[in-house]
C-alpha cells in the first residue's frame, strides 16, 4: 500500500468513526423502541397507546380495576370495569359453544412489571426481555385493558394450537377486544406475535382494527 492509499484509507476509516459518533442515537434500520420516549397523557381512555414508546406513570393505576370471576379466570385477574364485562362476556359465549378461554394475566402495577422484566433479564438475557416483555411502565398490562388468555389446553404460551384460538381471532372484535401483535407485525409493534395477548378498546375501534388488519400503532397514524 503506498502512502497515497493508506491516507486514503485513514480518511475513510476517520468519516466513518464520525458518522457512527453523530447517528450512535439514530436506527438506520427503523428501530426506534426505546428512544424518545413520550409519556402518556390519556391513560384512562380505551385507545390509550402504550408502547416502547410511550410509558404510563410510574404511580398509575386504573380507578375503576374489577376482578374477573373465577368461572372466566385465574384467582383474583383483575380489569377496568368495561374490559371486564366485555371479557366475561366473551368468556361465557365461547363456553356455550365448547369452548374453554381463561384469563391468565391481566392487571400488572409498575412495580411488578420491573420485577418481571428484571427475572426475564437475568434469567434468559437482556434480548429476550427486550422482545418477549417490556420495561416498566411501557406494558399495557399496567392500564388494566390487557390480557393474557389460556384455551382448553391449558397454556396461554401454546394457545395458537389450542380449539380456542381460531373462535378467538375472529370473535374477540366482536366484543371489543384485538389481537395486540399480530404476526408480521413486529417490527411496528416491537414485540413478538403473541397470539394469547389481546387489548380492550371497546367495540367500535375493535371493529375497524380488525377490518383493516391494523396494529393499534397502525390506528393512531390513520385515524389519530
């Protein structure tokens, strides 16, 4: 190498330490989980967006929390009062026709959530936390309209191969509940699919999200 190209070189290799420098807070690849976060300014409403983008307070908890009744739940699930009784609803329809979906996990308050997010760091890395939980604050579970399901097979991680699952799909819209990240859709959502996860937002913006095929994400730049 002459001494032509080996400044040459130095040149390069220094514009390049100093685009990494100046775009170090930039996802040249589209993620942007985590950074700039926004706190939330509409927790109680049933479209609230609570993402890895927007965190609810760290004192926040829902006003009007029920618990679930046992035919429909684990002991003591809680939801906000609406998400409740559409939940149950939904629970004793499916019942009717055969079918067995149980609420797993509902209401989480901050503090539980970063224990949780904590165990899964520690227990099976920080990437895995990453995708499969979320950080305190930044999980829809604290807003009280989320919810974790189990079918007949009696595990909500497996719930896509249990009978449930087709029914749920398609009906959960019909009582105000959508499939919170739907496969495909992760790179917007910033989680994985999880086919046992579904979010009350009441059953006219259920309906649209489900006609559309949209993300909650997807809802707000449309419509919001």
């Amino acid at each position: 190498m002459n001494e032509k190209t080996f400044k040459y070189a130095i040149y390069i290799v220094i514009v390049i330490l100093i685009l990494l420098f100046y775009t170090k807070d930039i996802d040249l690849f589209g993620n942007n989980f985590y950074k700039n976060i926004k706190p939330v300014d509409n927790p109680d409403s049933f479209v609230v967006l609570v993402n890895k983008t927007y965190q609810l307070n760290e004192n926040y908890v829902p006003n009007d929390l029920e618990t679930i009744s046992n035919f429909y739940a684990y002991e003591n699930k809680q939801l906000r009062k609406d998400a409740k009784d559409a939940f149950e609803a939904l629970s004793k329809d499916a019942s009717i026709l055969g079918y067995r979906i149980i609420a797993t996990s509902t209401y989480r308050d901050f503090h539980y959530q970063k224990k949780l997010f904590e165990e899964y760091t520690a227990t099976k890395g920080k990437e895995y936390a990453l995708e499969c939980s979320a950080k305190p604050g930044h999980s829809e579970h604290q807003t009280g309209l989320a919810v974790d399901v189990a079918g007949s097979n009696d595990d909500y991680d497996d719930f896509e191969n249990s009978l449930e699952f087709p029914w749920m799909k398609e009906n959960a819209h019909l009582y105000g509940f959508i499939l919170r990240y739907p496969k495909g859709k992760e790179k917007i959502t910033g989680f994985k699919y999880e086919p046992w996860h579904y979010r009350y937002v009441g059953t006219e913006i259920a309906k649209i999200i489900y006609e559309e095929n949209l993300t909650l994400e997807e809802y707000y730049d449309k419509y919001l």
